[in-house]
C-alpha cells in the first residue's frame, strides 16, 4: 500500500496536478505512520490547501522525473510543461557521450539537476541572475549527488567565450500586464523574475534565440519551452535568427509548449 501510495503521489506531482485535496491525502499517508502525527500533518496540509497555497510550497519540495526539488518562495514551482522540457532534452542528450549542456535560468536547478542525474557523463552548466534561487539549486543539487556547476548572472553572461552542446531553458514568458492576472498560487509564490517575460512575454526568448548559437558546437541543438499561445511568435523569431525547427514537443492538452531548434 505505501508502494502505491507513493507511486500515485509522484505521478500527481510530476503532472503538475498538486493543487487539489487527493495529492494531500495521499501526501499525508505516505508521509506520516504514527496516526497522532499523521491527524497534524493532514491539518497542516488540508489549511494550506484550503488559503490555495501548492503542495510543494507546504512541504517544501517536488518530484519531477522522479528527482525530489527542494521548492521555496524563492523559485518558481515547475510545472508539467518543463517535465516535457526535460524529457525531450533527455531523449536527445542521453544519445551523446559526455554532453555538455547549458541551463539558463536554472532556478531551483530542476533542469539541471534532472539531466545531470538522467544524463550519465554530462557536464551540466546553469546560470540565473538570483542569488537566493542559486543557494536552492546547489542544495538539490547536493541532495541528489550530482555535479552542476551553477553561475550567477544573466543569461550567457556567465559563460563567455564557451560552447556546449545542448543549451535548455525554461525563460520567464508571462506577458508583464498579465502577471496579475495569474492564479493566486503561482502569483503569490513564484518570485516576480521568475515569471516576467517583458511587455510581449518574449523579452527572454528574443535574447537567448539571438546569442545561443554563439554558445552552441556546430551540432548542437538548442530546447526551449514556451506559453500555449505563444508557438507561432516563437517560431518566427527562431526562423528570424536562423534557426531550424527540429521538432516540436507539447503539453498533456496537446498544444505546443517547446521546441528543440538546431
């Protein structure tokens, strides 16, 4: 029974589907044996579920690919568009032999570390501009025993006169008009830099589709995810910059929320 309960618990929060009374109850089981602490565990969890506050953000982590990430108020809480992102990516590195990849705008370093524990003999490099999203990133990174060699700054800055051969990035993409139009429970937790992708929502796939080749090996491929409706935007300045679209990749909805570009 704790088999399935766990089994049922991972695949909820690899779906993204973490804001609602059943993960809680299956959380609570799993978690807690003695019944006195399970009754205050389930408490815990019921009244935070009820103020609309996400399950990773109560317990403090998440599990994509069957990686535990330490969640905070300090990153954003990844959703099932980026364990599409990282299957993708996985499908495509896992062939290579010792990749190196890229991660921009790491955050909590779910990509990275999720590649570097998926990609065996990768050397995995990630950047973000927040120093406190960084100390989280290099705790799940030490939680789950890889090496990523995270840098502070913007975008490539970090990483000049470098090349890899797979850049992967979940940017921020949220028009800026439209963060507050978001719910509550991304609104009130994600931190404003992780979500603000600019006035049109591509400020960040506009600097990255520009300036990646110059990162990348002549063979390299470059995997971003994007918003449901921004494909068409995102394909005319991939087109724009030179890009060729190798492949599409979309949500459990069927609509587009990636490309891998070469």
């Amino acid at each position: 029974m704790r088999k399935g309960w766990f089994n049922n618990l991972q695949s909820l929060l690899e779906r993204g589907e973490t804001e609602d009374l059943e993960s809680a109850l299956v959380l609570a089981s799993f978690h807690i044996d003695h019944s006195a602490e399970k009754g205050v565990a389930l408490k815990l969890i019921l009244d935070g579920v009820g103020k609309n506050i996400p399950i990773p953000y109560i317990i403090g982590y998440t599990l994509i690919c069957g990686v535990k990430i330490t969640i905070s108020k300090d990153v954003l809480n990844p959703g099932p568009e980026t364990v599409s992102l990282i299957k993708e990516a996985v499908k495509c590195i896992s062939k290579s032999s010792s990749p190196k990849i890229l991660d921009l705008c790491t955050g909590s370093g779910t990509v990275a570390v999720t590649l570097a524990r998926r990609c065996k003999g990768s050397n995995v490099t990630a950047t973000d501009i927040s120093e406190k999203a960084l100390v989280i990133a290099k705790g799940n990174a030490s939680e789950n025993k890889v090496v990523v060699d995270f840098l502070l700054g913007n975008l490539f800055e970090p990483v000049t006169g470098k090349k890899f051969d797979f850049i992967v990035t979940n940017p921020p993409y949220v028009k800026s008009d439209a963060v507050c139009l978001l719910p509550s429970f991304v609104r009130d937790f994600a931190p404003l830099t992780a979500i603000d992708g600019g006035k049109d929502g591509l400020f960040f796939h506009r600097a990255i589709l520009s300036q990646a080749k110059r990162f990348l090996h002549s063979d390299g491929s470059l995997f971003i995810e994007c918003e449901d409706n921004q494909d068409k935007d995102v394909e005319k300045l991939a087109l724009q910059f030179g890009w060729e679209i190798n492949s599409r990749f979309p949500n459990r909805h069927g609509k587009v929320r990636g490309y891998r570009l070469i």
